[in-house]
C-alpha cells in the first residue's frame, strides 16, 4: 500500500509539473504574440507614403508581418497578426496614417491586408523546416514568398474587387512595392537568423 500511496503521488506530483509546465509556456506564448502584435502597431508609427493611382500606402508594417513569422512561426506569428488586425477592426487606428481596419478594408488596400495573415502563416511555416541552421539564402526566399508573392496576390485580387483600374493596372501597381518590401525581406532574415542563433526554441515543430 505505502508503495502504491507513492506511486500516485509521484504521478500526480508528475502530472503537476507538466500543467504547470503547460501554463508557463501558454503564458509565454501569449506574451510573444502580444509584443509581436505591439511591434506591429509600432511600425505604423512612422506613417505611410502613398504612390501611384491606386491609393495603397508604403508601410513599414510588412516587416512586422515578415518578423512574426519568421521568429515565431506560423502559429504564433499568425496569431500576433490576427490580434493586431482584430483591434485595428474594433476601431483602434494602429495602421499607418492612423487608419483602422475598417477604413482599410473598405479602401483599395483590403487585399494587402488580409493577405498578412496567410504570409505570416506560410513564412512561419517553412521557416520552421530551415531551422536550427537557418541558411540565410532559404530565408531570404522564404520571406520573399510571404511578404512579397502571397501579399501582393491578395492586394491584386483586391483591387480589382475595390477599384477599377483593371488587370494591369492592378498588378503594375506592386511594381513601386517591390524595391522596398526587398529591403525589408533581407531585414527580416537578418534579424531571424540573429534570433534564432541567440534563442533557439521559439520554434517549435
């Protein structure tokens, strides 16, 4: 019987330290998504520059998109861009030029938009798989798949279905998007590779 009383009390000293285990790194998890989510907002601060006809900004925001998936990967980095688009919807102006969701999404950027958390996704996804090396090259082209492809599909299909400028003028208008969005790729690699080096783990398969 002694034996018995102690082997449950193991097992349930075990069971403890796993639950607990569980909501040390379910806390950790919601901390990550929270600053992610906040370095979003905090990327719209320096405002947006709005080129060609088409009336889509420039922001720094995709870097932050680019940087949750690839530090957090695709659960947690997609969950930081869904609670930062979720206050933009309830009306906190945390866009670019102090936009809400709503505005954007009745505006001629609402396919950019969405289409960050499909790119956070898939950047997380497969960033996932290039770890723990991080080979810079797969990062690069990684990043560039997320935040350049994926979003810009996305932005396409939205113009067409916000404005009128028609096919071409839909896909022309990435055009002035890419030299920039290139710039923030290489960023988010760099820093990616930099994190995981410093912190592996945040990744978890």
């Amino acid at each position: 019987m002694a034996g018995l009383e102690g082997a449950q009390s193991s097992a349930a000293s075990s069971s403890e330290a796993v639950s607990g285990s569980k909501v040390r790194i379910s806390a950790r998890d919601m901390a990550q998504i929270a600053v992610f989510a906040a370095l979003l907002a905090a990327l719209g601060l320096p405002g947006a520059i709005t080129v060609g006809f088409s009336g889509v900004p420039i922001t720094l925001q995709t870097l932050g998109v680019i940087l949750a998936g690839a530090i957090l990967g695709a659960r947690k980095g997609t969950a930081a861009v869904v609670v930062f688009i979720a206050l933009t919807l309830i009306g906190l102006p945390l866009l670019s030029g102090g936009r809400t969701g709503l505005t954007a999404l009745a505006g001629p950027s609402a396919g950019y938009l969405i289409g960050w958390i499909p790119a956070a996704f898939v950047i997380g996804l497969l960033t996932a798989r290039i770890l723990p090396k991080y080979p810079i090259a797969l990062g690069l082209a990684i990043n560039a798949l997320g935040a350049i492809v994926i979003i810009y599909i996305f932005g396409t299909i939205g113009l067409l279905l916000r404005t009128d400028i028609g096919v071409w003028g839909a896909i022309s208008t990435n055009f002035a998007f890419i030299p920039g969005d290139l710039v923030k790729v290489v960023i988010g690699a760099v820093v990616a590779k930099s994190v995981h080096r410093a912190y592996p783990g945040l990744i978890r398969s």
